[in-house]
C-alpha cells in the first residue's frame, strides 16, 4: 500500500459521538475509537492486526 491508496477523513461531530460510544461499550483507547467509529460511518471495512477490534460487532474487520 502506498500513500495514495488512502484518504484522510476529517472527523465529524458524528464520527466523534460514535467514537465516545464505542470507547465507552468497547473500553478502547481514543485513537481506536475513532478509527472504528469512521469505519462505522464510511461503511468501511477496518484494516488491522488488533486483535481488539474483533469484539466490535458494528464494523467488519480485516486482519492484516
């Protein structure tokens, strides 16, 4: 994967709310939260090698 295969997303006050949510049912850090509450917004599959964001039932998660 190279730099252009991304894009950044600024985060909006629904991106934030849902982060606050997921952070507090799923006890994650901030940075997590956020990463899953955009996947949650965009409708994006979430790219990772942790192995706590198996427990978010509202995003779909690939392992990397």
């Amino acid at each position: 994967m190279t730099e252009q295969d991304f894009e950044v997303i600024d985060v909006t006050a629904d991106i934030a709310k849902s982060s606050a949510e997921l952070r507090s049912k799923y006890n994650m850090s901030m940075a997590d939260s956020i990463i899953a509450a955009t996947a949650l917004a965009l409708k994006a599959t979430c790219l990772s090698d942790y192995p706590h964001f198996k427990a978010v039932k509202e995003i779909e998660t690939d392992w990397i």
